[in-house]
C-alpha cells in the first residue's frame, strides 16, 4: 500500500505522510476476537510507580486477538476474508475463515488477498501466507512469524515489511538470517510462514507534528537542565543554563553518554553470527 501526502496547507502537514488504507476492507473488526485494552500510562501494575516515561494519554485501542501458533488448525484450509487495520502492530492482519466454522486473525503477509486459501501443517504447499515446519521450507524463501520455541508460537520477525531468509540445514537445526542482520539456529520442528510482513512502506511514514504522536500515547521528553535540580541532576540554576557536571548523568545519577551499562550476556550457542559486529582496528 503506497503512503499518502496531504496538502500543505500548515505546517505540520508540510512534512507528514499517511499510510494508505485503501487495499483494506471496510468493515468493523470482528467482535468474539477482540478484547479491551487498559492503558497503564508506563506505570507497573504491581506498584504503580512509573517504570516507562514519557507515555500517557493517546486514542483508545480495541486489542485483536491473533493466532500466532495455528497448532491446533492442522491440515484444515481457510480462506481470507478481509484484510484489516490493526491499531497495536505496524503490520496489516487477515480475517481467515475456516471451513470448520470458526474465524480468527493472523499476520497477514505482502501480497495476500481476499478470497485467497491458506494452510498450516507439517508440510504443505509452498505458498504465500502457508505454515509449515522449517524443515521442509526450501533454502532462499523468505518466511516470518518464526517460532523460537517448539509450540510456541511465532515470537520472531512480526513487524512491517520484515522477513527472514532460511539458509540451510545443520542437524536437528535449520540456520536462518533474521532481519537485523543476525545468523542463527532454529530448530527445524518450529513452525514459521511463507512470505513477507505486510505494511512494507511503514517506514516512510513521518510524523509531521506534536498532536499526532500525543494520539500515539507518548508524551513530550524534557532536557534535564530545564528541570528543577530535585527532578533531575541537571536540573537548577538560573534558566537553560549548563549542566555544571563534567559529564552528564541520567535522571538516576549514574554516568549516561559514552559508558558501557549493560552486563556483559552470556553468549547463546545458537548464534552463528552476531547482530553488531565489532569494528577492526586499523
């Protein structure tokens, strides 16, 4: 779907782009499969104290439930009936009816269309929007919705315009190129679906104005040295004035810009090849 630019009639249209929603189906979402969706405004429902900054507000979402796994329709075709809009993912979703009666929601792929028919199974036929085990997907296909875990569920490459790349076979494992730029194994019983996620051009979307990421649910991130100095360890002094440290800290005191906060991860066996690669020294 191409992205749309309205006219510039001020400034904040100047700039922005709009997704085209023009090769969906005008229909209200499917009602057994949806479900509310309480906005927690970055607090943790434990305590409630803010653990995400900068969320709040924002349009209410319908939550749809979607069928990431498709274990349990083995072997039983479906047939697409609307491509729809989803509010809590980039990627576009499919309404799929099965012949056994029921209807549920899946990723939709690049390409798919009303009225097309899809099946997961062990193996089946390799095309688009088809699930089946890794091991029996050709070298070179594109595929996404990836399980990491046997009957998990797919838990890789769901975002818009993403696919993997199978490359090969290795023992009990198949060895896929993930969208980062990683190579790693995945055992070849995990289930993953042929093509490419829909919504390729949502990175061409641009924003334009404040408004419409407050519709989004973010809320304005401030300078620390515009904050009094109990906010922020930045903060105080007479107006903008400079941080007054040699180097800069995050709210929480600790040094920020420059120095390594993270623990080193204990290297995963499954990793052929790493998603940042380090820089050679000269």
């Amino acid at each position: 779907m191409p992205v749309k630019k309205p006219k510039p009639t001020s400034n904040g249209r100047r700039t922005m782009t709009i997704a085209d929603f023009s090769g969906l189906t005008k229909k209200r979402p499917e009602k057994r499969l949806c479900r509310g969706k309480k906005q927690m405004s970055g607090r943790s429902p434990s305590s409630g104290r803010i653990t995400i900054r900068h969320r709040g507000g924002g349009h209410k979402r319908l939550y749809r439930l979607i069928d990431f796994r498709c274990s349990d329709k083995q072997n039983i075709p479906g047939t697409v009936a609307s491509l729809e809009y989803d509010p809590n993912r980039t990627a576009r979703i499919a309404l799929v009816h099965y012949v056994d009666g029921e209807k549920r929601y899946i990723l939709a792929p690049e390409g798919l269309k009303e009225g097309d028919k899809i099946v997961c199974g062990e193996r089946t036929k390799m095309k688009l929007g088809n699930r089946m085990q890794l091991q029996y997907i050709p070298s070179g296909y594109k595929v996404y919705n990836v399980e990491i875990q046997i009957g998990k569920g797919g838990a890789l490459v769901r975002s818009a315009g993403t696919a993997a790349t199978v490359l090969g076979f290795d023992g009990e494992y198949a060895t896929v190129q993930m969208p980062s730029g990683e190579v790693r194994k995945i055992h070849k019983r995990c289930y993953a679906s042929i093509g490419t996620v829909s919504n390729a051009e949502h990175n061409l979307i641009k924003i334009g104005k404040a408004g419409r990421t407050r519709w989004l649910g973010r809320r304005p991130q401030v300078l620390g040295k515009s904050m009094n100095a109990v906010d922020h360890p930045h903060g105080g002094g007479e107006g903008h004035s400079p941080i007054g440290l040699k180097k800069s800290k995050t709210p929480w005191g600790k040094p920020a810009r420059g120095v390594k906060t993270r623990r080193k991860s204990k290297k995963s066996t499954l990793i052929i090849r790493p998603r940042i690669r380090k820089r050679r020294k000269r």
